[in-house]
C-alpha cells in the first residue's frame, strides 16, 4: 500500500545505495577509533575472520521474502556486542545477484544501503534481475548485494509497539494548538521510549552505527572480498563514513549519495533541526512545479494559492478526516514525498487534484492506513523502531524539554511544513532508556582511497551542508553536485553527468582531477494519475522514516 511510515504522535521526515576476489586478511585491525587494542576492534577481527572461513551458504530465497530467481539469500553471523564476540550472536540477512560480465570482468560484490536508519538494501539485487540501465555496466562488474542492517527486516528485528496500533489514524495533529496538546505528544514519546526497552529483546544498547559497520566488515569478509565496494544513500552515508573511519585499509570503492552532515555536532539533534529549513525550501519548489501545471492539477496558478489550497486540505482533515482516516498527520506523512523525491511530484499532484474534483478514494489509498496488511504494518513499525534506536543510541540528544520546545516553536514560525511533525518523531530520544553513546569523530585515516560524493544542491532530507562537510574529513575524495535539483538520491537518477561519472569511479575506480558541478535532471513531466513507470520507479525508493 502507502510507501510512508507512520509515527508516534505525526508523520516525519528523520533521515534516510582486476580481481581483488581472494580468501579475505580479515585479519587487519580496522583503524581509526576502535583501534587495535580495543575490545571493539579485537571482536570485529575475530568475528570477520571466523566469517572469512564460514563463506555464506547461498541459497534460494524463502518464499515470503519476496525474492526469486537468480537472487539468491543467505546469513552472516555478527556478535551482538563486538566487545564480546563470544557472547550472542545474531544473522545478518543478505542477498546477491551475480555479477552479469565474464570472470575477467568481474571486481567483487557491491554492497548497498538505501538509508534509514532503519531501510532494508534487499531489493538492490532487483537494479540487475529488472535490467535497470543506469547499472548495466556496473553490474558486468560486481555481485550487487544488499542486507538487512542489524534490527531490520530479517536481521533479529525490533519493536517498539504493536505494529497495529502504530499505523492506527488518524492521529494527532503535529501542530500542537496549545499546551495540553505538547504535553500529550511528550507522554507518547516517552511511551513509545519505555516500549523499545521491552520489546527489543536485549538489542537496543548496541543499536549503533559503528555496531552496524562493523556488521559491514563481517558481511564483506563473509563474501569473500579483501576490500569493500559500498554504495550508501542518505542515512548509508554516515553509515559509509563511519566504516571508512574504523576501517579506512578496508575500503576498496566507496560512493556515498545525498549526505548526512557527520559533524559530531550534528549527530543526531541538529541535523533533524536542519532538515526542517530544508523540507520548506523544497516544499516550495514542489508549489512552484503545481502551480506551473496547474492546467492539468487545478489546484492553484501561483506558489501561494497552492500553499492556501493546502492549508485548506489541512484544516478540513482536522475536522474531519478524509475517509474516516486521514487528518494532518496521515496528510503530511504522503505530501512529504514530494519534497523527498522528484519522482514522487506527479504522483501527489495527481491524487490531490483527483481529491479536489470529488475522488477521496485515491488520497485515502494513498495516505491512510492498510490495517489488513499485516506485514506491511509490521515493516513499518519495524523500521521505524530501527530509525528511533539508531539516531537516539548513537549520540547525545537534549533532555530538557524547555529546549525543544524552544527550538521548534523558533522554527515552526518561517518553516512549518514538518517542524513540529518531525519534533514528535524524534522525542523519544529525550527520555531514551539505554545509555546513549557520544558520536564518532568522523575522518579518513591511512589507506582510504578516494571516496566519490554524490549531492543534489536542494535536498530536503539531507542538506548540501553536509556533503560539503565529508568531504572535509575524507581527504581526497571528490564531490559530484547537481546543481538546482533537489531529489534524494541521484546516483539512481538519469543525469549522463552524473551516470557516467559513477560508472568510471566503480569500474575504473577513476575521478576527476577537481569537484564537478552538474545541470540538473529533467523536471518531472506532469500527470493526472501515476503513470506504471512512475509507480515503478517510486518502489525503487527506500521508505520514508
């Protein structure tokens, strides 16, 4: 059904793709902080040696995991805490699809993370069984793999709620319209906080990213390669940038696309704050795009007639909501797509101009719950669980109430398109119930080989900002920017600048002598109704968090 993700209290954006095959020396200590003299950095070595050894046992998917032929799945084994790589242990889940070239051609496995935290990378493999021609080359060279990162999907997943009651709606207004309302969103949080504890099973403490690439260095010893050949999106970017920081000689090939900002300043707290400003940005060239069509989505000829037009959608589904189900929140959770992806404009201008010419089924479809898909509604809950785990273990958030409250109703006054929404989704962080850990000092340390950074000038859930400071941190590495363009995730884009630049890094490993700047991509064509291209290309996309 519906792609976005439910959330507490409202809707919300959070964050976020010659032979060197041999037996792995799995056996060099990662760099950078774990250090080898760490427990960490011991723990890591031995579980990627003992997978080194173990391979993995390729086999044809299960049939509910909705993968056939020739992809292929299996698991790798990871401690639970590296510290202790005697203690538990749990399956990472992954797939492959084999490399398409011949045996000379062939430079390893390519191994994607499409964001989240919390996304699954599982359905890469399809880019080759679908022949997707912006990786027809790239797929002559490399196994593509993806996994379910640790807590995901297959990957010993968490809970934070009944799946259910998670995408129950309509829910609560983001907007709060006083004080009791703030205070009743604070008491979901704070719920919500309490039931991750209880419901993941001992997880939670080491739901991190540095857990996480760790994982990532087990898994690239598990296949068999010496070094890793990664592609991260969005939340995959910090991901990418913290595995290049612990194990900088491990990288082989590394592309990372639409950036989180990595400074320990950012992580997690500011870079919410930051999307904020940038999903209003967005939202406003989506308007603009609306109102140039407006002679096939009668929604409104001018950016501010569409924006009056909105706010009218809105205050009529507080009052009542739209089938029964859909208010403000289960609203923006759909419209937030359009500031997301380009792929999503026509899609969410068709079903809202359907709406506004008597068709309430098409936007209830497509914003409001599915409650009798059950492992959809499971899915959701699950990644959402991941995203909150991850961002709010990772590093230090604000306790003090006074403080959000303070910085969201700042903001809310020039940017309210998702500032409250995305408050609520992110408070439990405030009161989380596990030790939260301090960030990663992010840099390249020796042997990082040249990183290639991807960035639309305009994105709305990872600002330009933080491109610009990762590549700071990874000494020489190179950065490709789409210029005027806003979409997230361009490397899955056709733009011929940026295509053929992707393709000379990952098969030559080549990059230009200085950054690029590149024209945008074609803006989307509009339509009435989403095109079967378009809903194809849309279910390439990770799901929102």
């Amino acid at each position: 059904m519906n792609r976005r993700k439910a959330t507490i209290g409202a809707a919300g954006a959070g964050a976020l793709i010659a032979g060197l095959i041999v037996v792995p020396s799995a056996l060099a200590d990662g760099a950078g902080q774990d250090g080898p003299g760490t427990a960490e950095a011991r723990g890591v070595k031995a579980a990627a040696a003992h997978a080194a050894k173990a391979g993995i046992d390729w086999k044809t998917c299960p049939k509910d995991w909705g993968f056939d032929k020739p992809i292929q799945c299996g698991y790798v084994t990871v401690p639970v805490d590296y510290a202790k790589p005697g203690g538990r242990t749990i399956k990472i889940a992954v797939n492959r699809v084999k490399s398409t070239g011949t045996k000379d051609e062939r430079q390893g496995s390519l191994v994607y993370n499409p964001g989240g935290p919390g996304g699954s990378g599982m359905r890469f493999p399809a880019r080759v069984v679908d022949e997707n021609p912006l990786w027809t080359k790239t797929a002559k060279a490399y196994d593509f793999v993806g996994f379910d990162p640790r807590g995901v999907g297959h990957s010993a997943p968490i809970s934070c709620m009944d799946p259910q009651e998670f995408v129950k709606a309509p829910k609560a207004d983001p907007v709060p319209d006083d004080e009791a309302d703030k205070t009743a969103q604070r008491k979901l949080a704070k719920e919500y906080a309490d039931g991750c504890k209880e419901r993941s099973e001992g997880l939670l403490p080491h739901m991190t990213t540095p857990n996480t690439a760790r994982d990532l260095d087990v898994v690239r010893a598990a296949l068999g390669d010496k070094k890793l050949n990664f592609l991260g999106v969005s939340y995959g970017t910090y991901l990418g940038a913290v595995y290049s920081t612990l194990f900088p000689d491990h990288v082989r090939r590394m592309v990372v696309d639409s950036v989180v900002n990595p400074s320990r300043d950012q992580i997690w707290y500011r870079n919410n704050l930051d999307q904020d400003v940038a999903f209003q940005m967005r939202w406003d060239d989506w308007k603009k795009w609306v109102a140039e069509h407006d002679a096939t989505y009668g929604i409104g000829d001018t950016p501010a007639k569409v924006e009056k037009q909105w706010e009218k959608l809105r205050a009529a589904a507080k009052k009542e909501p739209v089938g029964g189900v859909v208010g403000p929140a289960e609203l923006l959770g759909f419209f937030q797509s359009a500031p997301y992806y380009d792929q999503a404009w026509a899609e969410v201008a068709g079903v809202w101009s359907a709406y506004l010419k008597g068709d309430e089924k098409a936007l209830v479809e497509a914003a409001g719950p599915d409650m009798a898909d059950k492992a959809g509604n499971k899915a959701s809950e699950n990644g959402n669980a991941v995203y909150t785990a991850v961002e709010c273990t990772d590093a230090k958030w604000p306790t003090s109430w006074e403080k959000w409250d303070k910085d969201n109703s700042k903001l809310h006054e020039k940017y309210p398109f998702l500032t409250w929404s995305n408050a609520w989704l992110n408070l439990p962080c405030a009161t989380w119930p596990v030790k939260q850990q301090k960030a990663l000092e992010i840099g390249g340390g020796k042997g990082l080989p040249p990183v290639l950074i991807t960035q639309s000038e305009r994105d709305a859930a990872t600002p330009y900002g933080g491109a610009v400071e990762l590549q700071k941190r990874l000494k020489g590495s190179r950065l490709i920017t789409e210029k005027d363009a806003g979409s997230h995730g361009i490397t899955n884009v056709e733009n011929e600048c940026i295509n053929k630049r992707v393709d000379a890094y990952l098969l030559k490993g080549t990059v230009d002598k200085k950054d690029v700047t590149c024209g945008p991509h074609a803006t989307p064509e509009p339509e009435q109704a989403p095109a079967k291209a378009e809903a194809e290309a849309r279910a390439q996309l990770p799901a929102l968090p």
